[in-house]
C-alpha cells in the first residue's frame, strides 16, 4: 500500500468553528470533511419534502476534539431547539462541506 493512500485514508476532519450568538457566543464545530455516504445522506434528504437542517446538525457538529456532539436520538430535542442557531450551524456544514444552500434548497423544489 502506498503511503499517500494511509495518509489520505487517515486524514482527521476539517474542523470549522460557528459561534452561536444566541447561545451565549459559544462556538459549536462543523465537520468540513463529511465522509462520503453523508454527504449523499444530506443529498437524498433534501430532495425530500422536509427541513434537513436537524440532520445536517447531527450528520456535522463536533465539539473542539472533533467528537460528535448529538446523535439520532438527539432529533427531537433539536427540532425543539433555536431555530436560528440550528439553522446558522446547518448553513456552515453545507458551505464548510461544498454544498451551496441554494442548491440544497433547488433540488428540495425539483
């Protein structure tokens, strides 16, 4: 196996801090590297007719070590949340991720 191929496979997540206003300005992280099979998650939930943004909060937040902060069962909860700061999180895993709002936003309408 070749080395660029271990050190490729092994490559710790982008972490990309949002500071939270409403929370107090806590900062909650972003995973700026979503694996593969999410970001085709995130992809197949928003041509769905609902909001992804609890999801795209799950699927991506991280604490400063890069340890997720919520986990499915955590869905409710959120979806009880501040909507503007679930919202404000949702919007940077998408840009930190390669993935326009917009477009997220057009393939829901199509």
């Amino acid at each position: 196996m070749s080395a660029l191929r271990d050190q490729f496979l092994a490559a710790a997540p982008k972490l990309v801090p949002v500071e939270c206003p409403k929370l107090g300005g806590l900062t909650v992280y972003v995973n700026g590297s979503m694996k593969v099979a999410d970001r085709l998650h995130v992809s197949k939930l928003s041509q769905a007719d609902e909001d992804i943004s609890v999801k795209l909060v799950i699927l991506a937040a991280r604490d400063e070590s890069g340890a997720p902060l919520f986990t499915p069962e955590d869905e409710a909860a959120l979806a009880e949340a501040d909507g503007e700061e679930v919202q404000r999180i949702a919007l940077a895993a998408l840009r930190a991720n390669g993935m326009a709002a917009g477009s997220v936003e057009a393939a829901r309408k199509n």
